[in-house]
C-alpha cells in the first residue's frame, strides 16, 4: 500500500462584525455603525484568503461604496437569484448548488475561503456542513434592530471556543471551530 497524502483545503472561515445585540447590518445593509480600530492589519486579513463567498445583498452593498471591482485580486462568489450565472471579472455569479461549488472551492485554494456577510448563506453553508470557523468580532454598539449574524433555521452546531482578542476601541474578537473542522 502506497502512503496516504494529505491534500490540503481552505477553510470556510465566516468572518463578520456584530453588533453586541447580534447584527451584521441595519436592516437596511448598512454598516455605518462599525467600529474603527487602527490596530487592524486588514491587509494581513486579506492576505489569508484566495476567495470569498457572498450573497448579493453583501455585494450590492459593498458596490454601493464606489467600488466596482471589490476586494481586487481576490475570486469573489456571489449568490444569487436575481443575477444570471457567469463570470464578470474576478467574479462568479452562481445561483445554485450553492454547497456544491462552494466545497470545489475550498478544495480548489491553497489558503482559505472568506464567508463575508450574509446570514441566509451562513445558515445553508453551516446545515449542509462546510463552515470551518466561526469569527465574530463584536462591535460596542447596540443596534436594537437588523439582519441577524444567523438566519433562523433548524439544525443547531456547536461550536468549540479557539481564541479571543479585546482591541482598546472596545472591539472583541472570538473564534470558533464549528462541528465540520472539529470532526
């Protein structure tokens, strides 16, 4: 028997802030009310990700703020019913087998894949088992409305505790292994 040889595959990491009442946006997708931190090496963040997964009311937000080629040099996955299946730049368009072409993807990058925003996605890509890590940094603000981190859905996961960071701005950031990376 030949030896075995482990493949390496991204990790589907949901990285999102939150308000401490538990939104990811105003229930319009606006996201005005995150904090600023300057000890925040986002460029480092990037740097960790090959591709990222979004709905298409994260990425009509994102393009809302003037940029017509979001997180430039970056495979951006957008999922949606409303806008046809294809590439335009660095983006594809998908509006099924959502699942499906999300695990090709993560085995398809040698670092990890971005879950950014979205709770509706969040919620399918955690039932059909593909998130990794879970990554909340919690904003001090208090929205008292919203879209929630998490669609309301059925199938509950536990998640195992990996670390946490308190930033001076007040900004807390845990990280989570979900049940798929435990496994």
């Amino acid at each position: 028997m030949g030896e075995r040889r482990e493949i390496a595959m991204g990790r589907l990491r949901y990285n999102v802030a939150i308000s401490l009442d538990g939104f990811i946006a105003r229930p319009d997708g606006s996201y005005d009310w995150i904090v600023e931190d300057a000890t925040i090496d986002f460029e480092a963040l990037y740097a960790e990700f090959d591709a990222l997964v979004m709905g298409r009311k994260t990425y009509d937000v994102v393009r809302a703020q003037g940029l017509s080629e979001p997180f430039a040099g970056v495979h951006a996955v957008v999922v949606s019913r409303s806008h046809q299946p294809g590439v335009e730049g660095n983006t594809t368009y998908i509006n099924e087998a959502v699942a499906e072409h999300v695990q090709k993807l993560k085995e398809d990058t040698e670092k990890d894949v971005w879950l950014f925003g979205g709770g509706e996605l969040f919620r399918h890509l955690l039932d059909a088992g593909l998130v990794d890590t879970v990554e909340v940094a919690i904003m001090p603000v208090l929205l008292g409305q919203g879209i929630p981190m998490l669609a309301p859905g059925a199938s509950p996961a536990s998640l195992k505790f990996t670390s946490s960071v308190q930033l001076q701005s007040g900004i807390v950031i845990l990280t989570y292994d979900t049940d798929a990376r435990a496994a």
